[in-house]
C-alpha cells in the first residue's frame, strides 16, 4: 500500500471529478490521498466519500492544492482551462505528474502547460478512452486514403451542461484527419455554420456540435463522397471510461521524464 502511486483529485465535486475520486479509490493500482475544490464550496473540510453521498474514504476535500500535490505523485484534472493552467504551475513546482482532461484550451494557455512541463509530467487529452485514442488513427489513415473530393465533417454530440465547443475528442479527430491530408487544422477548419455561409469550400474539415440532455459524448467523422459516405464513430455510454484512462495515464507517467505526453504514448499506440 505504501508504494502505490499517491494521487489528488481536483475538481472534487464535478461530474468528472466525483468519477475519478471513485475510479482511484476503487483501484488497487494506486491510492487517493487528495481532492480540491475552490475556496468557499462547501464540500471543503468534508470527507470527500461522504461529500459524493457515499461512505467515507478518510480524504478530506481541500483548497489548497500546493500542499495536497507536495505529498503525491500526481494529480488528475478534468477542470476549466483557467484553473488547469494554475494547477500546472503548482505540479511544476511540486515536481509530480499532471494528468489533464480539460477541454477548450487556447493557445496561450497551451503555451503555459508547455512551461510546465518542463518540471512536470503533462499527459492531456482531450479524450483519454482507448476507443477514441484507436479513432484518430483510423481517421488519419482514411482521410490519407481518400482525396479532397471525399468531405470531411466531424459531429460531436454532448450533454447541456458541457461550456466548449467543438469538443476536446472533436479536435483531436480533426487534427488526425488533417495530418491524413497533409494539411494544418487551423488552415482548414470550418466550425459553427449560420446565415449565408457559401458553399463548401473544398479541403475544409467542418464541425457541428450538438447539447442536450445527459449525451456523455458521441463523435462521429463523416466523409461524405459522391454515392457513398463512410462514418467513423465512437459512442460513450459511461464516464467511468474517462477516468479508467485517466488512472492508468497517472500510473504510466510515474518515473518518466518531464515533458508532454498524450494518450497514444500511455497506450502505446505513438508513430
Ligand atoms: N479528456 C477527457 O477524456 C474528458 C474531458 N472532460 C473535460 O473535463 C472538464 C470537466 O468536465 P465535467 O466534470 O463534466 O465538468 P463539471 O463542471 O462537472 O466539473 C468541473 C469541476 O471543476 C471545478 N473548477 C472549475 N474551475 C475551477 C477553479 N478555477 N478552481 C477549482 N476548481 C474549479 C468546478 O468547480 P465549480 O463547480 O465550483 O466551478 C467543478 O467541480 C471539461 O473541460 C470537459 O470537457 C470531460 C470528460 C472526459
Ligand atoms: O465535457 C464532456 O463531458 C466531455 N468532454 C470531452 C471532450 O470535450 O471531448 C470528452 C468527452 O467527450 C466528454
């Protein structure tokens, strides 16, 4: 018990957060000695197990994280951009991993975590379950296998709570897609049609998000061809697949170099 791998849980009382709480408590694979909220919520200075409506785990929920990371070896994050960024910091200066599932960051805040992780052990993606890791490749292999005249759309479906799109998994596929065609994204990307848009400009990878309801995430890559369509898809029936992967990313990046890393690395499936 000694030696398994110390882990804190930030976000405590967010959907994602009270998932991996249970997810590395279950585990016999590490222990979780951490779990942060923001100052002022009201699960801090309660038992993390009870906050969630179950038994207790004897981790009490904290706002200060410095402290919890200083006696861990790593903290996974599903938060929000902002809080992610000053969480990196802190991990940088405690020397530990950092596992981030955060979505909707931008590019100076990508630039932030890279700093980071010149102390720290950043593994981030924007969907950390196999079948989504196995997704990217298979796009990238099609969109390399097909031309321009085969259109690329990725529709992303999640429920109405979710504040970013496109969605992390959504990028993630559009990059694959991109790298498939030799192209970059950001050269390319079509997201949020509306109003007189024009025609389809051939090349572009477009994006359309769907919210509603409880959907915990479906992507679907479409290429749309003349007479034929071909539909990659990957559907998440429980957050449960999330946090799995999230766990073994922790226990993967105990003893690795600082740097960033991603899913494909945790999984082995890198070029
Ligand atoms: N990579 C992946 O596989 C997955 C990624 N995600 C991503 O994870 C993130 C969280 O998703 P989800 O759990 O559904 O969201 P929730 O809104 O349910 O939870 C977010 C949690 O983060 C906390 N938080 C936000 N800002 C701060 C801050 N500044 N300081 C401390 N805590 C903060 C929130 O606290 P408060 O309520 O007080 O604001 C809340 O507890 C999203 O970016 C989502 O896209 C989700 C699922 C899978
Ligand atoms: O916010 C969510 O819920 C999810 N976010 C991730 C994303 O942005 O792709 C992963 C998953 O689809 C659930």
């Amino acid at each position: 018990m000694g030696d398994l791998p110390k882990i804190v849980v930030t976000g405590a009382s967010g959907r994602m957060g009270q998932m991996l709480m249970k997810t590395v408590s279950a585990s016999d694979k590490c222990t979780l000695v951490g779990a942060i909220e923001r100052s002022g919520h009201d699960w801090i200075g309660r038992d993390a197990g009870l906050c969630m409506g179950g038994g207790a785990l004897g981790v009490m929920v904290s706002d200060d994280a410095l402290e919890a990371f200083a006696s861990a070896d790593a903290v996974i994050d599903f938060t929000a951009p902002s809080a992610t960024v000053e969480f990196a910091a802190l991990a940088a200066q405690a020397r530990i991993v950092h596992v981030i599932g955060t979505t909707g960051m931008d590019e100076a805040e990508l630039a932030k975590l890279t700093a980071a992780g010149r102390h720290a052990t950043i593994i981030r993606a924007g969907n950390m379950s196999l079948g989504v890791n196995l997704l990217t490749k298979l796009t990238r292999m099609v969109a390399a296998a097909l031309d321009v005249d085969y259109d690329i759309e990725i529709i992303e479906a999640h429920h109405n709570r979710k504040v970013d799109a496109p969605s992390g998994t959504a990028l993630m596929l559009g990059e694959a897609a991109a790298q498939g065609r030799g192209v970059k994204l950001a050269d390319v990307r079509d997201s949020g049609r509306d109003g007189i848009t024009s025609a389809r400009q051939q090349g572009d990878i477009g994006f359309s998000a769907i919210r509603g309801g409880d959907i915990i995430g479906e992507h679907d890559v479409l290429f749309a061809g003349e007479g034929e369509r071909i539909i990659l898809r990957h559907v998440a029936s429980d957050r449960s697949l999330f946090a799995k992967g999230a766990v073994r990313a922790a226990i993967w990046g105990q003893g690795r170099a600082p740097g960033e890393y991603d899913m494909l690395d945790v999984l082995g499936l890198a070029d």
